[in-house]
C-alpha cells in the first residue's frame, strides 16, 4: 500500500508540471494568434521584421503567415499531446486510488 501512496504522489506532481505546461501553451497560442490576426490586416507590401536574437530580419508577409501558421499548428499539437498526458494520468491515479480502496476494505 505504501508504493501505491507514493506512486500516487508522483502522478500528482506529474499532473502539477502537465498543467503548468499546458498554461503555458495555451499562453503562446493565444499569442500567436493574436499575431495571426495581426499580419491579415497587413498589407502585401508592407515591411515585417522578425527579431533573431539581437538582429531584426526583414521577411515577406507571406513567409511571416506561413510561419506563423506552422508555429500554431505545432503550439496546438503540443497542447493535445498535454491534453491526452493528463487524461492517462489521470486514469492511472484512479486506478490506484482503487487499488487503495479496495486494499482497505480487506
């Protein structure tokens, strides 16, 4: 019953950092959406600037979209990824909360 307490402890501090990271992700979604939104109210010919450590690089509107776009759907991914870690998880810690249940009982 102790391993199950502390394997029990350890999903939750698991479950603590996946939903951590989660909100984090979901802070840079949110981010390059609003960066999305952006660069649509741009003009073909206007001038973007992409900071690259201490240097600003000039690139195409068409390139800053495309690489926003890859950055969301990579951002999205990633959240899903989190998404699907914490649900199994999640079942894991029942399953041991189960296993405690029923040890009890006995």
């Amino acid at each position: 019953m102790e391993q199950s307490l502390e394997e029990f402890r350890d999903l939750q501090k698991k479950i603590n950092k996946y939903a951590q990271n989660q909100f984090e992700f979901e802070t840079k979604i949110n981010e390059t959406k609003l960066v999305q939104d952006e660069l649509k109210l741009l003009d073909d010919d206007s001038k973007i600037f992409k900071l690259i450590g201490p240097v600003l690089v000039e690139q195409s509107l068409e390139e800053s979209q495309t690489n926003i776009s890859k950055r969301l759907e990579f951002l999205t991914k990633e959240m899903d990824n989190l998404t699907n870690l914490i649900k199994e998880t999640e079942q894991k810690m029942q399953d041991i909360q189960k296993k405690i249940y029923d040890s009890k009982k006995k």
